[in-house]
C-alpha cells in the first residue's frame, strides 16, 4: 500500500510539473500548420469567375501551398507571391480564349500555316534533385548553410561561352521556350508584354497558349494590337517579382542573358561565381533578372559576391524566387537606412552602417520550428539593433519568442512597383 501511494504521489507531481526540461524543450516546437486560404491572402485572389482556391493551405518550408482549380486546369501556386502571379495568368487565359473566338482571329487561324514545332515553356526535369529542392524550400537558407565552394567552381570551370552555347544554356531553364522560327519568339514575347505576364512563365497552360496564339497572328500575319485589346483581370495584383522591367519582354533571351551577366561580372564576383549562377537551371530569364537588378540597385554595398555564390547553389525555381525577392527586399530598405554590408552565410542578411542587422523574410507564415528557433538565436546575428521582416506573418508564438530574443518583427507588405501599364485600343 506505501509503495501505491508511493507511486500516485509522484504520478501526481509528474503531472503538476508536466514533463522534464529536456522533454519540454523537445515538445515546444510548432509544426508547420495547414492554414486557412482566407487566412493569408486577400479575398480578390481566392475566388473569380474562372477560378477557385481551396480553403485548406498547407505551409511546408514556410510557404503557403495553394491549389487553384480553373477552368484552364488544376495550377498550383507555392507562396503568395506565386499565387498572385497565377490569378493574373488566368486572367491572361481567359483574355486569350476569348480573343481567339472573335471574327478576326478565326480568320487569321484559318491562313496561318501548320505549326511545325510544340513549344510550350521548358520544364527541368530531373526527379531526384525536384524532390530534394522542393522538400527544403526556402526554410533551408535559415540553417547556417555553408556556400558549395566546389559546385560554384566546378560550374564556372569555363567562363568563355560562344553566342550557341549561351543560347543553349537560356534553353535549359524554367519557362524558357526553345524553339524561335523567324521572329515567332519576338511576337511570342509581345504577346505575353500586351497581357502583362510573364514571357518565361512556369505555367505550362498558359505557355502553350501564348505559343499557339503567337504562331496564328506570326503566321497569319495579324496585328496584336487588333486582337488583344482589353486590359487583362487581375493584372494590378502584380508585384515587382512578376515582372521587373521592360527587358524581358523587349530582348532577344540570348541578350537578357548577356547583358544580367555583364552587371553581375561588375559586383566583384568571380568568374565562377557568375558562371554559376548563369547556369542554374532553376532561375527563368525573368527571375535572373529581378536578382540581378535587386543586387545593382545595391551598389556600394560590400558581400554581393557571396551573394551571388549563393544564390548560385538555389535548387529549385522557389528557392531561386526566395533569394531574388530576399535581395530586393534588402534593396528597398536600403533606399531608406543605407546598408554598410551583406553577408550570405545561410541566408542573405544584411548590416547597417551602425551595425544593425536586417533579415528579409520572403515568406507566407513563420512558426516557431527548429530551424526558426536556431536561426533566431544564431551567434553572428547578435547586435544591438536587429529586425527581421516579412512579406506573410508570424505565429503568435514565433512573434514572442524572436521579439524575448531581441529581434524587432515586422510584418510588411509584398514589395510594389509601378503599375504594369497595359496598352488599350478600341476594337
């Protein structure tokens, strides 16, 4: 009977207590959640005439991964960011499938000549490193990643590249389209300006729909201006990762590439480093372009090499779009309280001239996992000042606790630019 009471008197206290520090600690972690859709993006984005976004949202890698049923097909959409662009896309599909309907088009389509090629947007295909990329995702660049010194010098071995074997490398991409016969490409790339999408999208329905459309008004030899004539649904939810300037969309790939190269050569990298990056298959034209511009508008800032080494290692198109946002991010802020110096140590941080440190944070919902915890409490990210910011939010839980570490939590808005001015011309 003592060793009964024994027995209930320290099952009691176990259970007053709760379970040993060790155990507590083990325990006091938040998984990732599955989130409510209308918990982390606006009403506008998650229901339209032609679309409909699931209501459960699972964050994995701290990204919101939405599912979009449409009447073009199931899309995907990793983080908000990626879901904004895709709203606007179906907006661009349902322009396209209306247009291609009116008088005119009908008639161009019945006098261009067969197409003798399929060439929707490139998709990298390789299973093994997809899966690897995707299940890191950004969360992978809040460890204390060390740059792969050896993959960045394998990869830039040769840094001399004849104009064929630079187009061969735009071909490898994402979103990249392959084939261009007598200036189809150029039209192709006038098309997607006059909808105000991207020419390099990912979206596989709606590349092989600009490279339809593109091919009856090449080939048939119809204005765009005659056919696509209204402003496309939706095109003001773009940010400035979407599009980031008129070069995409005005250059030949080949020049795009030469000219992001010729500005990265001059950030104090090496020649390896640059080559590096310019082969990773993971960043569309349009997303090299967004890093590179973000990381020029840094000038004078020391650590764009390293930067640049980093991003060289992305090892899937989200993490490619997480580090050139993450480096914008940085770019905006300096506009404001000018940066001494970067560091790519893991994750692109930054540091004022008075030495607080400043980390972007392009991503939908940050709980208080593992790898968040020992980010926060990283000993080379101690200062005075130090703030982290984010396009999505914190977890009640993550906002206390970086907040008892010292870290100032800002939640912002997705960075804007000017408005994507779309032309209009009466029918």
């Amino acid at each position: 009977m003592r060793a009964r009471r024994s027995l209930v008197l320290v099952a009691t206290i176990l259970m007053m207590t709760g379970p040993p520090v060790g155990a507590r600690a083990q325990s006091g972690y938040e998984p990732a959640p599955t989130l409510k859709a209308s918990d982390i993006a606006p009403p506008i984005l998650l229901k339209g005439a032609r679309f409909r976004v699931a209501d459960k949202v699972p964050v994995k890698a701290l990204l919101g991964n939405f599912t979009i049923q449409s009447d073009f097909g199931k899309l995907e959409a990793h983080g908000l960011e990626m879901l904004r662009i895709r709203v606007t896309e179906v907006g661009a599909l349902d322009t396209l499938e209306n247009t291609s309907k009116s008088e005119e088009f009908l008639k161009a389509a019945g006098t261009a000549a067969a197409r003798p090629f399929k060439a929707g947007a490139h998709m990298v295909m390789n299973p093994k490193e997809t899966a690897q990329g995707i299940s890191a995702g950004a969360s992978r660049f809040y460890d204390r990643v060390k740059i792969g010194k050896q993959h960045v010098e394998e990869a830039g071995s040769d840094p001399s590249q004849s104009d064929t074997e630079k187009a061969e490398e735009v071909s490898k991409r994402v979103g990249s389209v392959t084939i261009d016969v007598l200036g189809w490409e150029e039209e192709r790339r006038a098309l997607a300006k006059r909808l105000g999408v991207d020419p390099y999208t990912t979206n596989v329905v709606l590349a092989e729909q600009l490279s339809d459309f593109a091919w009856v008004t090449f080939s048939g030899r119809v204005g765009l201006n005659l056919l696509v004539a209204v402003v496309v649904p939706f095109s003001t939810l773009l940010t400035a990762t979407s599009i980031t300037n008129d070069m995409v969309w005005d250059l030949k790939p080949v020049d795009v590439l030469k000219a992001d190269a010729e500005k990265l050569a001059t950030m104090g990298a090496s020649a390896a480093q640059v080559k590096a990056l310019m082969k990773n298959p993971w960043y569309s034209l349009t997303m090299l372009t967004w890093l590179t511009n973000g990381l020029g508008t840094l000038d004078g800032v020391t650590g764009r090499a390293g930067v640049i080494g980093l991003a060289a290692t992305a090892r899937s198109e989200d993490e490619a779009r997480f580090l050139a946002t993450a480096v914008n991010m940085l770019a905006g802020l300096h506009a404001s309280t000018p940066l001494a110096s970067l560091a790519a140590q893991g994750m692109v941080t930054g540091r004022t001239r008075a030495g607080a440190v400043a980390v972007p944070a392009p991503v939908d919902y940050i709980a208080w996992t593992q790898n968040v915890a020992t980010f926060a409490r990283r000993a080379d990210l101690k200062a005075k000042q130090r703030g982290i910011w984010t396009t999505g939010r914190f977890s009640p839980r993550a906002k206390k606790e970086f907040a008892a570490l010292g870290w100032g939590v800002h939640e912002v808005a997705p960075i804007t630019p000017p408005a994507v001015k779309l032309p209009t011309t009466s029918r």
